[in-house]
C-alpha cells in the first residue's frame, strides 16, 4: 500500500485520487495489518480542542497499573478519537482530494486506528502482558544465540588451532 501512496510531489499537489485509488485506501484503513508503521499522532484537535494524544498514551504505557479513574478517562478519549477517526473516514471516502491530501488524511485515519487500538488494549492489560511476553522470549532469543556463537567460535578455533581445544 505505501507504494501507491508515495508519488510525485508536483503531481500530488493538484491530481486528485480517482475513486478506484479512494477504496484502495479506504480497503486498507480496514485491512488486518492498518497499524503497521502508523503513528499516534503528537496532537489532535477536536471541538476547538487540542489534545495532546501521543504524551497522554506513553503516561499510561508506563504506569504499572490503571486505575479505575484512568480506564473511565480511556473510555472517553476512545470516544472522542473514534468520533474524530469517523470524521477523516468519511472526508476521505466523500470529499474530493488531492493525492497529498488523501495520503496525509489516511496516515492521519490509520494513526487514530492505531491509538484506539493501544488505548484498548492499555486498559484490558494486554498490551503490557504482551509486552512482558515479548521481553521474555527477547531474553531466551538472546541466550541462544550466545550459545551458538560460543560454539561457532569453538569450532572455529579448533579447527584453526587445534591447541586451543584445552581452553575452553
């Protein structure tokens, strides 16, 4: 997909999207992966408002644990960025764009997908059980790969100089 979207800078500027390119996009914001390489976006402007969304989930990434408060306040930013994520949708999916505007507006679309889904995700518990499980297979991945380089490097030296064989 981020092929189709990169194009020529001059042409983007004043071709619009043809309503074959608006479904690819529009496909795409409900594909499985969506999420892959979006970011949540740094601000959000909504009702005159301006919020600052990326700051406000990296605080709840790092808490240990969510308060009830907390969860009834994820609650609410779910729904005013899922209002906000329907708006950019149906711009994009009725509003005559150009190529740039269609790609800002689908990064933007897909980056409120994104924040949604982590938001979610913060408050059941899963992102941080998922973390923990990363990190624990990260340390097993790493315990084996020490391990085949310490055999490598003793083949290698024993193959290399046969004396060595007695030093390890």
């Amino acid at each position: 997909m981020e092929k189709k979207l990169k194009v020529n800078e001059k042409e983007s500027s004043t071709k619009y999207i043809t309503d074959e390119e608006r479904r690819q996009l529009l496909s795409a914001l409900h594909s499985r992966l969506f999420w892959v390489g979006q970011y949540i976006p740094r601000n959000i402007e909504v009702g005159g408002k301006n919020y600052h969304l990326h700051d406000y989930v990296w605080e709840l990434i790092q808490k240990e644990t969510i308060t009830q408060t907390e969860k009834d306040s994820i609650d609410k930013c779910i729904e005013m960025i899922s209002i906000k994520e329907k708006e950019d949708e149906k711009e994009l999916e009725e509003q005559s764009l150009t190529q740039e505007e269609a790609k800002i507006l689908y990064h933007e679309t897909a980056g409120l997908l994104r924040t949604i889904m982590d938001l979610k995700e913060i408050e059941d518990g899963t992102l941080r059980e998922n973390t923990k499980h990363f990190q624990e297979q990260l340390g097993e991945q790493r315990v084996k790969d020490a391990k085949l380089w310490l055999e490598f490097i003793k083949k290698y030296l024993s193959e290399v100089l046969p004396m060595s064989n007695n030093m390890f």
